[in-house]
C-alpha cells in the first residue's frame, strides 16, 4: 500500500483520450485521462461510469441535456445511457470504470483504445 499522487501520475503522459490505470479495486479499475475537445457518441450495455474532473471544466452531453461537471465535482453515468464528453480546454479527469469495459461503448473510432496501459 502507498499513496499515489495525482498530479505526479498526471505528469507522466500527454496524449489525450487514452486512459491510464492507476489502481485497482473490486474488479474496478481507477484511471486517469486527459482530454480535450468531443468524444464520440456512446453508452455502455451493462456498466456505469464515474467521471470525477481534476482540473478544467467538462460538459457531459446527453441526448436530452447537458450537465456541466467543475473541479472536484463527480458525475455518475448509469449502464445504457448514451453520452459524450465534451470540453473546449484541455481538462484532468479520473475515472472508476469496470475492469473489462470498453471506452467507446463498443463504437470503433480514432479514439478507440484496446486496453488502457497502466502507469
């Protein structure tokens, strides 16, 4: 057991879009990514998400609305529900995701990682 520093994790990679595992925990994996811009459009069948943001601002779109997400706020979004996280600047964020899932929802795209690498 140790601590891990979020900001020192954050310092070691700059791509976007690309998931990093920190940590793990009952079958969850704990990760870090920076992104900017807009995802894809897509919803995962049988898993929820959380998004908890670091740094910056991200709107979290859904068909139906948008819901902006400040620092050290968290949104939860439940399995089916199709989404897109958008931001204009890049932003730091962290997510507690099922270990198996897959980032895009199954939806094949530029943005599409295999397995997230752990750093």
């Amino acid at each position: 057991m140790h601590a891990i520093s979020l900001t020192e994790k954050f310092g070691l990679f700059e791509d976007q879009w690309t998931p990093k595992i920190i940590a793990q925990l009952n079958g969850q994996d704990v990760k870090l990514a920076k992104i900017q811009g807009e995802f894809l459009w897509h919803a995962h069948d049988e898993q929820d998400e959380l998004f908890h943001v670091i740094q910056g601002r991200m709107t979290m779109e859904f068909r139906d609305r948008k819901v902006e997400v400040r620092p050290g706020e968290i949104i939860v979004v439940p399995k089916g529900v199709e989404h897109r996280p958008v931001t204009e600047e890049e932003v730091w964020i962290l997510l507690f995701e099922p270990k198996d899932i897959h980032h895009t929802g199954g939806v094949e795209s530029e943005r599409t990682v295999e397995r997230s690498e752990h750093i």
